[in-house]
C-alpha cells in the first residue's frame, strides 16, 4: 500500500530535524538555477549545478533559508558568535554572494529565523527570541524595514514558512507546531498542528490581483479598531480640492484631502458608517448632504457640505433600532433623498429625508430583515437597486425605492471568491458599465463584479505596498468607496478609498488607503 505524507507531517520532520541539527552541521538548499547554497563550518558556499564552487562567504552560522528564482535572490543565516541575522544577495548567474545590509540590532538575541516571499514577489524575515518576542522585517532596498512586531512560542529554535499557503510555522517545546498566518497585513492568529494532521486544502478562488495605494491618510488618534467606513466628496469647481470622510468609532467624524491630510474632525460621538449624496434637491435648493450611523444613541446623524467641503451636523433622527451599525444613501430619479440603516440583529430601516424651512425630517418608509448581522450597503441610483451585506452569508440585491416590495435575490455567496465577513461596498459608474466592489474580509481581497445582472464576477485585488512612497497594503477592511469623477493626476479615472485594519511599516493606529481605479481596472482587465 502506497504511503502518503502530508504536507503538515512533512512539515513538522523539517522542524523537528532543523532544531536537532548540530551548531556546525552542513545545511544545502538546490537553486532553481541549477547550482545549490551549502552552509557548513567553515562559511556559505554558492555553487553551479556541476557542485563547482563559485562563491565563498568565511563565517560561523547556522539556519540557513533562501528566496531565490533562476538562481537570484536573498539568503539569511544566523551568525553563531554574535547571534544577529545575516542576509545576503545570493546571484548565481554572476557567482556572487555579497553581504547585505545588516538589520539594526534587536533588543533580544535572536533563536530562530527564516524567509518569506509573498503574492506581491517582496521578501520578508521573521527573526524570533528565547521568549518569544518576535519581528516581521522587509527585505527590500537598500535598508530593512520594520513591518511588525508579534510574538512566537518560547524556545522556538527554528522557523519555516510556506510562501504558497501564507503560513509560518515555529515548534513550542512539549506542545507541538504551531502555524501562523505568514502575510504582515493579516490578523495576529495561529493554530496547533498535530503530527500526520493534513493541512486544510486552499479554497479554489480565483487568483487575487496586486495594486499598489497612491497615498494614504493620517492615522486616525486612537489605537485599536477605530477608522471604519469612508466616503468621497467631489469638489464641483476643482476636483483636486474633493474631500474623504473617514468614521472614527470611538470619536466621530475625519475630514481629509486628497493627500491625506486631515482637514478636519467633528467630535459627534460613536460613528460607525458614512455615506453622501450630492446635488440633491431639498425644498426647492441643492445640498451636498451625509449621513452617519450613529451607535452611542441609534440615531442617523446629517451633516452639510459648504461650496468648499467643510462639513458641520444639520440634524439627527431616531431609528428606533436597538443596535444602529450600517447605512447607505439612495437618491430616487424622481428627487429627494432616503436613508437605509441596519442593526446588528439584522433588521433595515428606509426613511425619506425632507427639509422645511430651516427644519429636517424623516420619515419611515419600509422595514426589512436578514437571518442575521447584516453591515454593508450601496444604492445604484441609476437602476434603482439596493446591495446589502450579510456577512456571513453573501450580498443579497433588492429594488432600492421605499414604496417597493423588499424581496431580495442573492448576487454573490460566500464561497469561491467572498470569504466572510461581507463588509464594505461601493459602485464604480463608468461609461464602459458600473460595478459594484465589495470587501472580502475574511481574506483581505476585494471582489469586481457587475452591478447588473446577471452580476458577473470580473474578479479579485488585494491591495499590496507601495515600497517607493513607504506606504503598507490593506488587510481586515470594513469599508470603502470609490468614485468615478476625474480628480486629476492619478485619480483621472477615479479613486478608490479602503479602510485599513492593521496599519503596518511599522505598526500604528489605522488609516485609509487610495487606490486609482485606473490601476485595478487594469489589473481585472475591465
């Protein structure tokens, strides 16, 4: 009978054998080139595929680990007088191996390390102490750079990660084999893995592609799980004055610029979602008008915009639900303006919004509900339909008015390319067609597809680091927006703004991310 070893117990005989392995015992990793790297007693050796040496490094060390392709890479070893990571360009075609710069000297001396090679192509080094203090370091340029500190089992010896499943795993002594997830963006998580256990299968998704953010803002001024939801105003005489409202949980409301600078902050309490309509027709006048769930008093906060964006509260409207958390704008073609809010327990609210005089108001105009938490929504004003998120479940659609029936048709399941929790939305309104973008939370991708039916799938994008302007990727998000109004320069195609869970390069409280569209609709062909 044929004998199967699974990856997991593979994995864990390479863990278990790096931590038996002797300070001088001689470590070799094949070159996809054809040559191999050797660690021994006397230094690291770079030779072809024929076992000619090409290149000698003298030094005392042990674990090595390589990232190369066609030969050319990184390579990390840990030098065993003074306990500090060593990496070196590794380049075969040349017989080099050349030293690189040095990471800055950690407060702890270092016990385990090893490479990782992300979907993005960037290298990455987790280095980890006796303790069990730990770091995530950027391999690239011509100085590494912090990514995140996180913490691994005490003693953990020796390290290996599996690039193709994102997942780093460390042996805790007594205990077992613990795996991590490996990408920097990524939650603090892990699991305990037992010997001969069979490694859960990758989902068949389709391939997730990589852009890169343009800018990002000002971290809001708390730490934790503060910035939430965004939303984009278009200025009406220059676009490269618009503004981006960002929701801070725990405070209220950001202001921002198109740069990222914070423009200004309205302290009105818990806010949980934002969204904005402009133009709309009020008593006989235009307004740029915003709403926010408001979760301190379950109410609906209004603001106005002047000619310029500054932003000041108008109004607030009981919702009478007992747990206010989404909300979205619909502007009907017939005018006027309504307001779709949820609670945790899955229950909607429609009310129009009207204005007499100096006077708001609003009124209810139908109820609905879902079989559980719901948050995201988006209107399509132009076909009057209505997305909304039911995070473990999917995106289900509806007819959008108030005075219509609230029967609902599931668009897109969690599964093959929404993994739970369904967050934020937003539609693309371009002249080729629109397109409704959702967040994927549960793997940090965002989900492209057709905001009319039949509600094709055009595809997936992660958002990755923009290394020239020292900008981290997204991961976690909640919510996000995009408009298709030309704002000048990078964004002459429209911007997209991603809320950003764990804030990274280094670790700080969160923010928002901008991404030109014209970049996604590239990379999704669209």
């Amino acid at each position: 009978m044929q004998k199967q070893i699974t990856r997991a117990a593979a994995l864990l005989c390479i863990l278990a054998a790096a931590a038996a392995h002797a300070a001088h015992a001689a470590d070799r990793i094949a070159l996809d080139g054809g040559g191999a790297l050797s660690l021994d007693k006397h230094g690291l050796q770079l030779t072809d595929a024929a076992g000619k040496e090409l290149a000698r490094l003298p030094m005392r060390a042990k674990q090595l680990d390589v990232r190369a392709t066609k030969g050319s890479g990184i390579a990390v070893v840990l030098d065993s007088d003074t306990q500090h990571a060593l990496p070196i360009r590794v380049d075969l075609r040349r017989g080099e191996l050349a030293r690189m710069a040095p990471l800055p000297q950690q407060p702890f001396g270092l016990e385990g390390l090893c490479l990782f090679r992300d979907q993005q192509g960037l290298d990455f080094l987790f280095v980890a102490a006796k303790d069990g203090q730990a770091e995530q370091w950027l391999m690239h340029g011509a100085t590494p750079q912090l990514v995140r500190r996180l913490s691994m089992p005490p003693d953990a010896g020796q390290c290996k990660v599996d690039d193709a499943r994102h997942t780093l795993y460390a042996n805790e002594e007594g205990v077992g084999t613990w795996a991590y997830e490996a990408n920097s963006e990524a939650a603090p998580a892990r699991r305990l893995l037992k010997v001969g256990s069979r490694l859960p299968a990758a989902p068949a998704a389709s391939t997730a592609v990589v852009v890169e953010p343009r800018a990002q803002t000002m971290p809001v001024a708390r730490l934790g799980d503060v910035a939430d939801d965004p939303a984009i105003w278009v200025h009406p005489a220059d676009a490269t004055r618009s503004r981006v409202l960002g929701t801070n949980k725990k405070q209220g409301l950001m202001v921002y610029d198109l740069q990222g600078k914070q423009q200004q902050f309205l302290d009105v309490g818990r806010l949980n979602n934002v969204d904005l309509r402009q133009g709309v027709n009020m008593d006989g006048k235009p307004f740029d008008l915003a709403v926010a769930s408001q979760r301190d008093d379950n109410s609906v906060v209004l603001f106005g915009f002047d000619a310029d964006g500054k932003v000041a509260e108008l109004a607030r409207f009981a919702t009478g639900l007992p747990e206010v958390y989404g909300i979205c704008l619909f502007q009907p073609r017939s005018g006027a303006l309504e307001v779709i809010v949820n609670d945790k327990g899955g229950a909607f609210r429609q009310f129009r919004i009207a204005r007499s005089g100096e006077a708001w108001s609003s009124t209810l105009a139908r109820e609905f509900r879902v079989g559980s938490q719901p948050e995201g929504c988006v209107a399509d004003d132009r076909n009057e339909r209505l997305f909304i998120g039911e995070e473990k479940r999917g995106v289900w659609t509806l007819a959008a008015r108030g005075d219509q029936p609230a029967v609902r048709k599931m668009v897109l399941g969690v599964g093959r390319d929404l993994h739970a929790d369904v967050e934020g939305m937003a539609i693309y309104e371009g002249e080729k067609g629109a397109y409704l973008i959702v967040s994927s939370q549960g793997d940090s991708s965002y989900v492209v597809l057709d905001a009319l039916a039949p509600y094709k799938v055009r595809g997936r994008f992660k958002v990755g680091f923009n290394l020239a302007e020292g900008i981290d990727g997204t991961s976690d998000t909640d919510g996000l927006d995009v408009t298709s109004k030309n704002l000048g320069g990078a964004y002459a195609q429209g911007m997209l703004v991603i809320q950003d869970g764990y804030k990274r390069m280094p670790d700080g409280p969160q923010n928002f991310k901008y991404v030109p569209w014209e970049d996604v609709a590239k990379a999704l062909k669209l």
